[in-house]
C-alpha cells in the first residue's frame, strides 16, 4: 500500500466515523432534516429489529420523529466500530460497511409545571434531566452500509439489530 493509498484510506475511515456520529446527533436531538441529508436518494433504514419500521429514510424519519416524542431526553451512543472498505486491488472502492455497538438510555417526558417535557425542548437541548435516571435503556447493533457520493460517505442502509432493553428500577 502506497502512502497516497494509506492517506485516503484514512481519510475515508474519518469520514464515515462522521457520518455515523451525525446519524446519532440528529436521532438524539430530533434533527431529522439532517438525519435524512445522511443518506443517499434511495436510502433505507430498518427498525424492524427493535419493534420499529423499515422504509426509504425519509418515512422512517418521520416515524422516528413520532415515536421518540415519548423520550425527549435521548442519549444515542453508537462504540465498538468496525469499519470494512471495499478493497479493489490494495486501493479503496466506494462502499463500506460498519457495524457497531449502541447503547440508547432514554427519559420519558414528564408533566410538569402543566405542561409535559416534550412542550418543553429546552430540557433535551439543555440535556439536563429532573430525573436522570432513565426510564428505557435498549442495546444492539447496527449494521450501516454507506456508498461514496458526490457530497461524500452517505449512508445507503441501516439495520439496528437490538439485543436487550430494559426498563430501569422494575
């Protein structure tokens, strides 16, 4: 392998660690215009695994959106990454795949003052809980797999494959 060939393929395993550190920033803080910017035109995510839906990105975006105002107050951690580049002859190619761990602790919203968390975003932006406990820890993994494009590494899929969950304190 060439240092030119070195340096890319480094500078491609950067980029698709941001990309996948973005996918979870925007399903943490509900920015699903930049959930959806992740993806290729014909994007799909796939929630089926953990209960959930599997669709083009934006539908499931939208059911995200919907189903994760129960937990304003979301802490999406994606570790454990693990990052294969197509390999074409010693040079990288223009797919990849990740898999990684993720462990997803969330609160409820919670009435107070009359109104719930969710009428209240500065709570989850703040990322300060009243509780900090959570109500609904879940655990998987997930397999991305990403294509290079002309604005760069965007994802082509998403399968979360959820391996536990639990609800704290029952």
């Amino acid at each position: 392998m060439t240092q030119r060939v070195a340096l890319a393929t480094v500078m491609d395993r950067l980029a698709i660690d941001e990309v996948i550190t973005g996918y979870a920033v925007a399903v943490d803080d509900g920015a699903w215009s930049d959930y959806g910017a992740l993806f290729t035109p014909d994007g799909r995510a796939d929630y089926r695994g953990a209960g959930g839906v599997e669709g083009p990105a934006g539908e499931t975006a939208r059911w995200l959106e919907e189903s994760l105002r129960l937990f304003p107050v979301r802490q999406h951690l994606i570790v454990n990454r693990r990052i294969e580049l197509e390999d074409l002859g010693g040079y990288t190619g223009d797919r990849a795949e990740v898999r990684a761990d993720y462990l997803n602790p969330m609160c409820l919203a919670r009435k107070t003052a009359g109104r719930s968390d969710a009428d209240a975003p500065d709570r989850a932006d703040s990322g300060q809980a009243e509780d900090a406990t959570p109500d609904f820890v879940t655990g998987g993994r997930y397999t991305f797999e990403l294509r290079r494009a002309e604005p760069g590494w965007l994802i082509h899929t998403v399968t979360v494959h959820e391996k536990w969950r639990r609800t704290p304190g029952v």
